[in-house]
C-alpha cells in the first residue's frame, strides 16, 4: 500500500498566513486532550512537550494532560528487566533510582500494564471512567494528542471516543483531528473490532522516528493503515522514541493541525449550505404546482 507523506514545503512557506488565519477565526481557546507514554506521567509529558505547548497556544489552543490510572511500581519495573536508566532512556521518562513508591512527586504511571505473559493487556473501567469525567469536567476537545502507549489508547478511543467514554454529543461534540507520536494499534483480539468497523474517521497524524527502538516503524504502520487513505498522513522524524520539539518540527505539527481543522470548517460550511439551499423551496415550480391543481378541484 502506498504511503501518504506529509509535504512540508507547502505547509513551510505558509505557515504564517495560515497562523493568521487561523487566529482571526478562533474566538475562544480550543482544547487538546494529552495522553501521556508508559512509565511518564501528566507532568512529566507536559514538560516533555513544553515547545509543542507554546506553540499550539499561540494557535489558541490548551492542552489538558490528565494522568493514568495505573500506578507503576518498582516491581512493575523489575518485570520490565531493565535498570532505571534503561527504563528510562527507553521511554523517554524520568526515574529516581532512590525514589519510594509513595512519593508523590516521582510517581509513574501508564494506562494499562500487561499481564504475566508480557502480550495481553485490558483497559480497566475505572480507566474510561477516569477520562470520561475528565473530559466532562475540563472539556469539550477539539483534538487528541498521544504518545506511546498513549497514543495507543488515543488511537483506540477514536475508533468511537463518544462511546467508550459514554459522552453524549452535547457533552464532547466529534473530534477535528487525532495525532500519534510514536503510536500503534492494540492488538489483544478484544481491541479488534472497533478498528475493524469502526475505523478512525477523523483527520490523524502519524509520527515516527527513524531510530525508534521501542514501537518499531510495522506497529505505526498498522495504525496508520488503520485510518482512510484521504485522512491520514505520515510524518516521519530522525530521532528516537520520543515528541520532537525543535521549531521546525513544531510547526510542521501545527501547521497539519491548521490545514486540518480549516479543512474541517470549509467542509461543515458547505453542508450547511448544500442543506439550506435543499430546504429553500422553488417559488416557480411550486406556483406552477398551483395553478395546474385549479384545473383539478
């Protein structure tokens, strides 16, 4: 199957009209739901992606970071069969080798830890209970952000974010976009059906690095195929199994994420069209109606 990339030249040289644009036509700060990796939490993803951050502000956006709900002990850890510092450079985590589990400040979580047989894995209720009040009290989103096991739940969430978290369309209208850093498909046989037939219909943004040694370039590839040929799009990075911050990176980001939701916008306003002009009657055709029914009475 052809893969589709990003063309950043484009997107480059109009970065700014497109920031413009997007700026006079937002009147009230968006949201953008933050899934954090495995053995991270939500501060620490947030420090991790502090260039992405300021950027999406200027675009008027605000990214909420909630935290997972399984709490990764050191025995968690010591299943992985890693030292901290390999855990850590894997993940792209911090960890304190001298840290208790009950300290608060270096805790670790993920959203999900898997079973003995190091492959099968559930996402428990309490964990789609968790983001559906979390989405009831700090939302509505305009999009959803994951990286590594996060993008992973992101990933899966979009197949039907208003269904698995129970969210009524009042509560969290449809999302614009969905992004992936370092994302891939779950692939515990419970997990299939909603990629099967529900697929993921929103605009998605699949990122990789070229030397990421943790989800390699097959898994992101399964989720990337996962999403219509006309919605999704690959952007590939030079680094590891990490969010990338540079400047140039960031705006190659932010401007998908700008083309994506104009895109989005011209779309809904041609339907609203389309709909208005179908429920405008004929004044013509409807008189000419008239008059041939006299004859008829």
């Amino acid at each position: 199957m052809k893969k589709q990339k990003f063309h950043f030249q484009y997107l480059t040289k109009t970065k700014h009209q497109l920031f413009l644009q997007h700026n006079k036509q937002s009147t009230e700060m968006g949201k953008i739901l933050m899934l954090h990796g495995f053995v991270q939490s939500d501060k620490i993803f947030s420090s991790k992606t502090g260039g992405l951050r300021k950027s999406l502000k200027k675009l008027g956006y605000e990214l909420c970071y909630p935290c997972g709900t399984e709490l990764i002990t050191k025995e968690v850890l010591h299943r992985i069969h890693g030292s901290p510092q390999d855990i850590s450079k894997q993940f792209n985590t911090t960890i304190k080798e001298d840290a208790a589990d009950d300290d608060e400040e270096n805790k670790l979580y993920g959203w999900w830890i898997k079973n003995s047989d190091g492959v099968s894995f559930e996402i428990k209720q309490n964990t789609l209970d968790y983001l559906h009040n979390y989405v009831i009290e700090n939302g509505p989103f305009d999009g959803i952000i994951g990286f590594s096991q996060g993008a992973g739940l992101a990933g899966y969430l979009a197949t039907d974010f208003n269904g698995l978290l129970d969210l009524t369309l009042e509560q969290q209208p449809p999302l614009k976009f969905f992004i992936s850093f370092s994302g891939f498909r779950l692939e515990p046989a419970s997990f299939q059906h909603n990629y099967n037939v529900k697929s993921i219909q929103m605009p998605s943004l699949h990122v990789q690095g070229e030397l990421d040694t943790v989800v390699s370039e097959q898994r992101v590839m399964k989720l990337y195929e996962t999403c219509p040929e006309e919605t999704r799009t690959l952007l590939k990075h030079p680094g590891g199994h990490f969010v990338p911050n540079s400047k140039q990176f960031v705006s190659q980001v932010c401007n998908w994420i700008v083309s994506m939701t104009r895109a989005s916008k011209e779309s809904t306003t041609e339907k609203k069209t389309a709909t208005s002009n179908m429920e405008t009657p004929d004044l013509d055709d409807d008189l000419m109606d008239m008059i041939d029914s006299f004859g008829k009475i």
